[in-house]
C-alpha cells in the first residue's frame, strides 16, 4: 500500500467507496465525479502507477480488470461501454494507481477530447 495513494486508502477501507464488485485481485467503485450513466472504476487492489506497468508486474490482475470491466458493462449498460485508461498527466490521468474507467448508458462521442 501507498500511504499517500487516495485508491490504495480506499482498497484499505480507510476512504468510503461506493464499491460495485470486490474480487481477489480487483474492486469497482463508482466516480466520483460521473460522465456517463454508468461510470465505474475498476482498479487492482496492489499499487501499479500505470496499465504498462501493471501489464508487466501482474498480468492476471490486469486480466482481472478486464473481466470485471466487461462484467459491470453487461450488468448495467447492456454490454456497450468504453474502458478507457488515461496514462501520462497529458492523457489526464490525475491518479497515480491504474484505474480503468468504464463509461456506459449513453451515446459516447468519437474521437474523444
Ligand atoms: P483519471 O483522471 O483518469 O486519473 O481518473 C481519476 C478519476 O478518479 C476521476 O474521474 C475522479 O473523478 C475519480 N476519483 C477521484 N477520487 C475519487 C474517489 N475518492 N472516489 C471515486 N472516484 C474518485
């Protein structure tokens, strides 16, 4: 754990979330800040700063928030979604442990901003 990560404290329950689905490996919790109907964050439960880098450490976990992704689409946006993974302070990724972003429930404009 990252003592300073606001997605690790959450992992460790020390920040409220209103958590989706909790596994092994991952969590989803919802955005707080949604653009989408349905908004979810799915995250592996172990620090890993970007998706290269979780993809290079924990291979199954990064299978993992696929899978979760995939399933929490299905529940609630009838399987069409985007997962989206900003990486880089460019690419506006504000937080430092890799969260994908699973946005639903809504027509989604191409190519995004
Ligand atoms: P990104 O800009 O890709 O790094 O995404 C970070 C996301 O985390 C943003 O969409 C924020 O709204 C969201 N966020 C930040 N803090 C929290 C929190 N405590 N609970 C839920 N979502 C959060």
């Amino acid at each position: 754990m990252v003592s300073d990560c606001i997605f690790c404290r959450i992992v460790a329950g020390e920040i409220p979330a209103d958590v989706v689905t909790s596994g092994e490996r991952v969590i989803a919790f919802r955005d707080l800040n949604p653009q989408a109907p349905t908004h979810v964050l799915v995250i592996p439960r172990e620090h890993h700063e970007t998706v290269g880098a979780l993809a290079a450490e924990d291979p199954k976990a990064l299978a993992d928030v696929v899978t979760v992704a995939a399933e929490v689409a299905a529940e609630e946006s009838g399987g069409s979604y985007r997962l989206v993974v900003n990486t880089g302070a460019a690419a506006g990724q504000t937080v430092g442990h890799v969260h994908a972003h699973v946005l639903g429930g809504r027509s989604l404009g191409w190519p995004p901003g």
